[in-house]
C-alpha cells in the first residue's frame, strides 16, 4: 500500500508474522504485537514482509479529539521505533477490534457510527492503559497464553485445530495442552468452545440471524451439532436462550 496524501490517521495492529513501513523516508519494521500508528500528513507506504507475512486489524479514523488520542499514545523515549507501540499480544484486545468490525458493518445509519466511534476511543483507550505493562513486562519462559487466546479470538468464526494452537508458540502439541491447563485449568479446545459460545450469545442478543446464521457465523456448518453444543454449555438451545432474553421463554435457575 502507497499513499502520498493521507488526510486520516490510520493504526494497524500486528497479531502474527511481520510487516514493514516506509514513513517520511524512515524504514520501521512491524513485529507481532506491534501497534503502528500513522498521524495525518505523514506520506506512507507499507507492506507484509514476503517470510512471514503479517495478521493485522487497521482502521483509519478522524475527528475532533483524533490528534488528542494519537498524542496520548505516542512514545518519545524511543525514536529508534517512532511510529511503534510495542504492546504485546492481548486476546481482548483483538476482541475489542472484532467488535468494532462488527459495528461498522452491522448498518449505515446515525447509531452505528456512534458505536462505531465509541468502540474505536474504548480501543484507544485500552491501549493507553496497556502501555505501561507492555513497557515494565519481562520476557519469560514458558506459554504466550495472550497470543493462543488472541488467535482463538481472530478464528472465533472457523475451525482451530491443537496443532496450529501448539505451532503458534512453538510447543509440542503434548506440552502446550499440559501448560495450557496447568494455568487454565481447562483445556485448549474447551475454551475455543466456550468463545465461541460467547459470541454466539452476542448475535442472539444483537441480531435477528437465523439460527443456521449463526452456527455458520462461529464456524459450525451443522446447526444441529452446534446447537448441541450450546445446550451443553448453556442448558437451553439457543432459541431458548433467545426467548428468554426477549421475555418470551421463562428462565429456570
């Protein structure tokens, strides 16, 4: 991507892989959990990086406190990485973006771009508030819980599978389910389950999708298996669940 005239700031943030960009003639490099964060004016180019492509989410936003937000997240102490906030993997995060995603393309009217805008300054927010951890956090043996619950997060929609989990931090499939329930308790696919649970909670809550929509929408292509399922966690079906949150269905302690 090329720009030579950018009017809007515009923030990516890298959850795997690597990027690179080329702003006012300085070469950054974007790293997984790097946030870079382009101000208006800055004439820009940016790309993956051909190894190890990138995972990004990126929004450009204006307004009047725009420049506020930008230069509250700025980091001075390091030029060497200007343009960079080194933030981490955070699974929330991650959230935080497919939300504001959702926002965006749920419909084009005053209301969505209020929640729209709201979602964006809580992101930029949350930021602001993980800066200080980022900057004090010791690298550590052991398992990136963050970055297996933020690839959980990105393909809450899909299938994941014990061996692409184990591969994003380097584990053995064995020992990355040991680790994994020796600080969760549970297991990794149990809680890929549970999120996806979750969301389809949020569209019962939100939306008038049909039942099929949804199972598809967190990645079950048979409605009955995944309505199964949520009955399992839930102890009511999922349109159960969605009377109940009218008022239509009693709900039973």
């Amino acid at each position: 991507m090329e720009r030579m005239e950018h009017d809007d700031y515009l923030m990516i943030y890298c959850l795997d892989g690597e990027g690179e960009a080329v702003l006012n003639d300085k070469k950054v490099r974007v790293k997984a959990g790097d946030i870079l964060l382009i101000p208006k004016g800055i004439a820009h180019t940016y790309k993956a990086r051909q190894k190890r492509p990138w995972t990004i989410y990126w929004v450009h936003f204006h307004g009047h406190q725009a420049a506020d937000f930008v230069a509250h997240l700025e980091q001075r102490e390091s030029p060497q990485r200007q343009f960079i906030i080194p933030i981490g993997i955070h699974s929330r995060l991650a959230s935080d973006f497919e939300a504001l995603l959702e926002a965006r393309e749920s419909t084009y009217n005053l209301n969505a771009y209020i929640c729209a805008a709201n979602q964006l300054r809580q992101i930029l927010s949350h930021i602001a508030l993980l800066q200080p951890l980022a900057r004090q956090k010791l690298s550590r043996a052991g398992l990136d819980i963050e970055r297996v619950h933020s690839l959980m997060q990105t393909h809450v929609h899909e299938q994941l599978d014990l061996d692409t989990l184990a591969e994003s931090v380097n584990l053995s499939k064995f020992h990355f389910v040991k680790k994994y329930k020796e600080i969760t308790g549970t297991t990794p696919i149990n809680h890929f389950i549970q999120l996806k649970i979750e969301r389809a909670c949020h569209l019962l809550d939100t939306t008038t999708n049909s039942i099929n929509e949804i199972s598809f929408a967190v990645g079950y292509d048979d409605a009955y298996y995944f309505s199964r399922i949520f009955k399992k966690l839930m102890g009511l079906s999922p349109s159960q669940y969605r009377k109940m949150r009218t008022g239509a269905f009693p709900y039973r302690g």
